[in-house]
C-alpha cells in the first residue's frame, strides 16, 4: 500500500485510500486488526459515496438512475465491480437479499433507492468497514482484514498524503466534500479506550486500569438515566460504573454490588419494592451475549430488567434484526442461527477451559466457535459440519471432551499438540505457540424462547426517555379482525418454539400456556380463548396437525420443543455449579 500511495502521489493521481485497524480482545493470537481500502480516480471523475447516495434519494429524486449521474457512459467508476459472484451467492442464501432481486449487473445501472438499500457486500468494502468475512477473498481475490502484531502497527499506518491541483469532489454534483478530523498518534479517539498499541491486549495492568470502565457515550448515558431514575422517585442500589456525573448523599452506589458476579447489571434499583435491573446499550448489536446473560439473569431472579439506548433505532434492534429477514432481535429471539438440527446460539465472551494450561483452539482457518443446541438440549460443538464435542446443556461446557488441537504449558516452553496428541511446534511463549488459531469461546446457554416478558425497552429523545412500542406484524397486518390475527400469531409462536420431529407430540395445554405469555408480552390487543387457540392451530393444518382423540390430553403431533426452559447452566455468571441439577 505505502508503495502504490507513494507512486500515486509522485504522478499526481488522485485516489481514495482508508486505513481502519481495531484492537482484539485478549482470546486472540494477534493484537490488531487492519484493513485498507484503495479506489484510484482518472482524470475528471469524482467519488460517489454514501453522503451522496443518502442526500440524493432523500431530498431529490430516489428513482434516478445513476448511469445518468455521468458525462460518459463508459467512464470506469467504483459501482462499475463485478457482480456475477455476488449474485451466485445471494441465490445460496436462505433469504431473498436486494441484489438478486435487482436483475441488473452493475450497481450504478441501477436506481438510488435501489442501492441506499442493498449490495452489502460492496458496501462494506468501498467504505472500508472492518469484516473479517472469508467472502471477500471468494468474491474480490482478497482479504478483507490482516491480523497484526503491535509491533507492526506502525507500519501499518504510514502512508504519505499529498495536494493536488485539482478536487477529488470536483465531479460531485449532490454533496459537498468531507470534513477530515485528524487524531494525533497517541491521543485517545473520542468513544474509545484504544491506545494505539502502547499497552498488550493481555496486560494485567491494562485489565485492571479499564475495570468497570465504558465508552464515554456509554458513561454519559448512564448518568443521564440515573437522574431520570431518582427523578422518577427510584433509589440507586447500585452502579457498575465508577464515574458517574451525579453527587449521591450517604451510600455511593457505584461501590455497592447487588450481584457478585461477573457479569453484573449496569445499574440496579429499587421502587415500590421492586428491585430493577437496568441495562445502558450503545452501539452493541452484533454480539448481544451479555445482555442476553443479564436478561436470563431476571428471568431467573424474576426481576423486570430495563434496557437503554441511545435512540429509537437501536431499541428497534432489541426486537427486530434489520440485516436477516428470517431472524428476530435478541429479545424474541435469543438465538443467532438454527439448521436443521437446533438453534445456533451467540457466544460468550469466556473462553472453554480445560486445564489452567491447557488452552483449546480452533483448526486453522476456522475463526468462531459454531456452537449448536439441539432439542434433547445438548451443546454440540461444530467445525465444518462435524461435532467435535458434545454435552448436556447442564453441565459447564468445560466438563465435555474435545476432538480439537490444543495448546499446554511443556516445561518452560509451549506446544501446539493435534486432536490426537502429536506436536505440531514448540515455542517459548504461549501465543507464540497459538500462532494464529482461534480459541474457543463458550456459547450462551439458552434458557427461554424468548425473553419478552417482564422486559421494557427505553431510548433517549431530547432530554426525554421514551418506551419503545415494539408491535409484531401479524399485531399490526390483524388489528381488526380476531380470528386471522390468533391464527398468524400461533404460526409464528410454533414455528419458533418447535421444530418438526416425526413420531414426536407435544401438550397443547402447555403450548396455550406459553404462548398466552407470548402473546401478552407483545400486544393488548384481545387473546384467544382456550377453544380460539385450537381452531386457530387447525387453521394452520398445511403446517400442524393436532391429534384430539383424548379430548383431555390434546397434543401437536409430529413436532418436539426446540429445546426445554428453565435449564440453567453453570456457564451462566450468575449460576452456582453446586447449585445447578444435571439430568
């Protein structure tokens, strides 16, 4: 890169270049992350980029066609990337996405409105986001991130930018150009903790120093919801947080805890008697674990839990999941992915421990843990399609045995063993020896289909808090008519809950039972009657068959629950091993 920027300044080119990096957590072989993206301009063209994309379909006309937008029609420009791959891989994926629905081969054939909406892909990779997805070398012949040492962070970073005579903008006819903010190497970036790699990922000092310490925004945001809650007559029992913009008489709360461990509540109060937990969300949608931790945390203390943010579009995504039409939020649904087999569940944050020296990893070229949770509620853990581990979700994944590579303290050095035991290298420290093998992470340990109820959801507007109204579409598409309501509602609730499984039945009295919770929990709109939910599951007879011969024992024949409730691992944080029954 620094030699091709190098040679671009020295004729007098111009060209687009972003470097991104991001640091790691401490589970990874590697401290940094980088990417770089670099789009060179012929002489008299300009740049199209998302400010203009959303200023044009917003304000002037969002059916225009963009081959328009050019003097020449052959000119070469960065909507002009192949496509043919992408669409290969749209028509593999279990939902329709935007580009297979297009029917054009070029982006910039297509309209305004078309692309402010879809072409993930190349969204991604011409605004440089930062995605490790191994679709880039499949569909661009390149990565779309380097794994970098901090050693090597410099390096990364050094390119030399030059004037020119003329404005990469000068083509730009529906938005002005950008506004450059420049951070000096070394000082903190606003809304994060990163130091540019003047402290190891691993450091104890480092952990220690960043305890209970968040984003500003998130800080901020806590705050801000504390006075709303005394405001509103609670009293602050206690906040995971140490810098909190209020004066507190008597007892400081950020130095009491309610929960002892790891994973606590930002904030927990008490009203009325009520103890309530509260949970300050910014900018975590894509990794939802620890909300998901503290959400079966009140279910299972039956405490009602408050969830945060910052705007309405981020409540939005505690309910609906805004990049996959088939899945859900975490709250109607907590889980990331099912096959055909079971759920596919989020991670954790902790790590699979074995032994204190012995550290598990992934084969190379597999970057997650694939976790699945079957219907007989067992944990089994995927590596291209093969269990490579299993166990009942009661016990601590920790117990269950490992058909995997692994890393162990040998003397004063450290090996890289095989599944089988032969040593694969030999070196002096630990993640010299992991190389650049992924550990294995542990999955979230699902309790309940969903977690709906006893929870609220609020967002920041102003100087206000709103309650976010999440209405479910068979809510909003059957307001006014009953029965076409119950019967797209009961579709919905079965085929999240149970899975087909021939030979199989289960209670239609629990199944009422649970979906009456459900169905509560999302709309005050009139419930069916105990006769209304087996006409409503008759009505659906193309997908469910009911078997009424005990009129007393009715049951949904051919289909098991996706898995069972109220099993709670020890791998939860707030869960005492001794305390947990494995079956």
């Amino acid at each position: 890169m620094y030699e091709l920027v190098t040679t671009l300044n020295e004729r007098g080119v111009p060209y687009d270049v972003s470097t991104i990096t991001t640091q790691v957590g401490d589970g990874k072989s590697y401290d940094y992350l980088g990417t770089c993206r670099l789009v060179v301009f012929g002489t008299g063209n300009g740049i199209i980029r998302d400010a203009d994309i959303e200023t044009f379909a917003d304000t002037v006309d969002p059916d225009f066609r963009l081959s328009s937008y050019f003097d020449h029609k052959d000119i070469i420009d960065n909507f002009d990337l192949p496509v043919e791959a992408h669409r290969r891989n749209a028509r593999d994926a279990p939902y329709i996405q935007r580009i297979e629905e297009m029917g054009e081969m070029s982006g910039r054939k297509t309209t305004t409105r078309e692309l402010k909406s879809g072409l993930p892909e190349y969204h991604a990779l011409l605004n440089a986001r930062m995605n490790p997805d191994s679709r880039y070398r499949e569909l661009f012949d390149c990565y779309g991130v380097f794994r970098i040492q901090k050693r090597d962070l410099l390096q990364f970073h050094v390119a030399i930018p030059a004037f020119f005579e003329y404005s990469l903008w000068d083509g730009c006819s529906t938005a002005d150009a950008p506004e450059i903010t420049v951070h000096k190497l070394g000082e903190r970036a606003e809304s994060t903790r990163q130091s540019y790699g003047t402290e190891q990922s691993g450091d104890l000092k480092n952990q220690l120093d960043n305890d209970r310490q968040e984003s500003e925004p998130h800080q901020e945001l806590v705050s801000e919801w504390v006075s709303y809650l005394l405001r509103n007559g609670h009293k602050i029992l206690a906040i995971d947080q140490l810098d909190v913009d209020h004066e507190f008489e008597g007892t400081d709360p950020t130095q009491q805890t309610v929960f002892d461990d790891e994973s606590r509540p930002d904030i927990v109060s008490k009203y009325n008697g009520q103890i309530y937990c509260h949970e300050i969300e910014v900018e975590n949608d894509t990794k939802p674990s620890q909300l998901l931790t503290n959400l079966a945390r009140g279910a299972y203390s039956e405490y009602p839990v408050v969830i945060v943010t910052a705007s309405q579009k981020s409540a939005r995504k505690k309910f609906e999941n805004l990049n996959d039409a088939d899945r859900m939020g975490p709250l109607p649904d907590p889980v990331k992915d099912a096959d055909a087999n079971g759920v596919i569940p989020y991670n954790l944050d902790g790590l699979v421990t074995l032994a204190p020296d012995v550290t598990l990893v992934l084969p190379e070229g597999v970057d997650e843990a694939r976790w699945r949770r079957t219907p007989a509620d067992i944990h089994e853990l995927l590596v291209d399609g093969t269990v490579v581990a299993s166990g009942p979700v009661a016990a601590s994944v920790d117990t269950y045995e490992y058909d995997l590579p692994r890393v162990r303290k040998h003397g004063s050095s450290y090996v890289l063993e095989s599944s089988n035991g032969d040593v694969i290298r030999e070196q002096p420290t630990e993640r010299a020896a992991i190389g650049d093998r992924t550990k294995v992470r542990k999955p979230f340990p699902l309790t309940h289909w969903h977690y709906l109820s006893n929870t609220t959801v609020h967002f920041q507007s102003g100087n206000d808090f709103i309650e976010y109204d999440f209405t479910p579409s068979w809510a909003t598409q059957y307001r006014n008519s009953h029965a076409r309501r119950y019967e797209a509602a009961v579709k919905a609730f079965l085929e999240q809950v149970t899975v087909e499984s021939p030979g199989d039945s289960v209670s239609m009295t629990l199944l009422r039972s649970r979906f009456l919770e459900w169905y509560r929990a999302q709309t005050d709109l009139k419930e069916p009657s105990e006769t209304w939910f087996g006409r409503a599951v008759n009505a659906c007879s193309e997908s469910f068959e009911v078997d009424a011969s005990d009129t007393h024992n009715k049951r949904l024949e051919d289909r098991q629950l996706v898995f069972t409730e109220g099993v709670y691992s020890p791998d939860l944080a707030f869960i005492d091993g001794d305390d947990v029954d494995e079956e």
